[in-house]
C-alpha cells in the first residue's frame, strides 16, 4: 500500500477483484500441488504431476468474509461452503479434495489467504479460527461422507493459511494436530487421530527480503510479490519448474495488474477508518509515533499523517469521518 495518505480513496471494487484474483492463483493447481507436497507430510514423496492427477477441481469463494458475516445476493454453491443446521454458514477461500494412492483415501482441504496472524487487528487468535475450521469440515460431513454412526467413514481434513505478514526472520511452516499422551496404564493404539490437520505458512511482509531457504515459502513469496508480470512468469517458469499454460498466464496477469490499480489508489476508505480509529485509542494510552507504526505494523509515514490529523480533532475517534478527511487532502 503506498505510504502517502493524500490520494485515498475508496476502491472496494478493485479490492474485492484483486482477493479474487489472488485466490484464483492459488487455486492453480500447480501451485496446490507445490504447497500440499512441501507442507503435509501425506503428500511429499509423490510427485507434483501425481498429485495434481488426484484433485478434484478447486473451487474458489468469490467472497470477501469474515466468520459469522452473511451475503444475502450471493450464488449459493454447497462446494464453496458449509451449511450445518444449528451451527450457521462458513466460506473457505479455496475448497477441494485430493485422493492418496491405491487405497483412494479422500482429503477434503481449504487453503485460506490471510493477510494478518496479528490478534490485535484480526480480535482474535488465528489458532481459534484454524481450529473452528477444521471442526466444521469434520461436522459437516455428517449425512454426507458418513452416515448415522459410520464414523469411520470420516475423511481427513487439513486445513492450509497462508500468512503474509511475517517479519523478515519469520518465514516459518507450522503444522496444528491432535497428539496422543499416555496418562496412565498401557497405551492406546488411537491410529486416526492424525485425521485432523492445521498448517499456518509464513510469508514475509517486506517485497525485497532476501529468498526464503524454504522452498515454498521462497515460490509462494514470488507468486505474490508485486511485480512485472513477465518478470514473475520467467522466475516461476526458470526456478519452479511452472508451465505458463494460458489460464495460469490469464490468472497471473489479472492479479498482477489489479496489485498496480490498488497501489496506485492507496487503501480503502474503511481500512482507513479502522486505522485511524486504532490510532486513536493508541494516542490515548500515550504512545509515540514510533510506537503505534510497530504495534500496528504500518508505515510511519502513514501512522505520522493520521497522529497530526487526530491532534487537530482532540484525539476524538468519534471524529473519524472529519480526520479521514483531514488526512485525504493532507500534501
């Protein structure tokens, strides 16, 4: 985003069209199948052109939502969602299945994009989230995968988030599961408690931090980097081994282009009064400049904008709209 306050405006549409775009790349399955062989421990002896042979056709949400939020002019398709009588709606990003060698042994996944894991912004530990994922994906596959008390019939369900926040020393691959621990007496055999799975990659914030030794993290940091596409294609293509087929050069291009409209346009009205709103509050408990760009993880620049328009108001988050203001003509 640039730092430079003074040509906000609201691009909700172009916003909305570049997480579109965004989840479509992902959902290539070329880039799938790098991501469940380098991240689930099913999957990394198989080659790539195996595992895409086994995925069914990834559906992405065409939604911009949070848990809990509703959209009453969307399409419905059961692929996209869970629907649990008792428990309300929940979307995923990306939504598809996968089968495991000669025994055919079904995966249901969903890779989510996530921009932040900062509980501060998010009002919420990401960890409860991924967990109320898979719980959902579990429960919602009564009367579907299993019937009555088939449980059995249960199929595994991982869970995958991709984070682009990290710091520069943070790129990071962390996997969520159940672990067995013997209290007392003779050991169980509990041989599916692996059924359920978590995994939380860290991408690096900064565009120019030095390449990841991971080798995921490194092709999932250049698949979204902002910038020239034909750069992004050659890289992808030279040190990944991609193939540029026309609906992965179509999906690059599209993402590519939408991340120029949005830097050029400089945040969205409401992220900017959330931001000013946290500022705000930040103001009041004393801090400095400094102090609320590193809490917040934001441009000093930016935050310095916001603080001097905030003075001028008394420091009132009430006075939001007339800040936002402010800081839109601010030179």
């Amino acid at each position: 985003m640039g730092t430079n306050l003074s040509g906000v405006i609201d691009v909700t549409s172009e916003a909305a069209r570049y997480d579109v775009s965004v989840k479509e790349v992902l959902a290539d399955k070329q880039v799938l199948s790098r991501i469940l062989k380098y991240s689930l421990e099913e999957f990394k002896n198989m080659s790539l052109d195996e595992i895409m042979r086994s995925m069914d056709e990834p559906v992405v949400s065409r939604l911009r939502m949070e848990p809990g939020q509703t959209n009453l002019n969307r399409v419905e398709k059961q692929s996209e969602e869970d629907s649990v009588p008792g428990e309300g709606k929940i979307f995923y990003d990306i939504r598809f299945s996968v089968y495991l060698g000669e025994e055919m042994i079904k995966f249901l996944i969903n890779v989510e994009a996530q921009k932040s894991t900062n509980p501060h912004k998010l009002h919420y530990h990401l960890d409860n989230r991924i967990i109320f994922y898979l719980a959902r994906m579990i429960s919602a596959q009564k009367e579907v995968e299993f019937t009555k008390s088939n449980y059995d019939d249960i199929k595994a369900v991982r869970s995958i988030w991709i984070c682009m926040d990290a710091n520069d020393d943070e790129d990071s691959i962390n996997r969520i599961c159940f672990t067995q621990e013997n209290v007392y007496g003779k050991k169980m055999e509990l041989p599916n408690i692996d059924k359920v799975q978590g995994v939380v990659i860290r991408l690096r914030k900064r565009e120019n931090a030095v390449t990841s030794r991971n080798y995921l993290i490194a092709m999932l940091e250049e698949l979204l980097r902002k910038e020239d596409v034909q750069r992004k294609k050659k890289n992808l293509e030279e040190k990944y081994g991609f193939v540029m087929s026309v609906k992965t050069e179509g999906r690059l291009n599209e993402m590519c282009n939408l991340s120029e409209v949005i830097l050029e346009k400089g945040l969205e009205k409401g992220e900017v009064l959330k931001l000013i709103v946290q500022v705000c509050r930040k103001m009041q408990k004393g801090k400095t400049v400094e102090e609320i760009a590193e809490d917040l993880e934001e441009p000093k620049q930016t935050i310095e904008q916001i603080y001097k328009a905030a003075l001028k108001n008394h420091v009132d988050e009430s006075q939001k709209e007339k800040i936002y203001e402010e800081v839109k003509l601010c030179q």
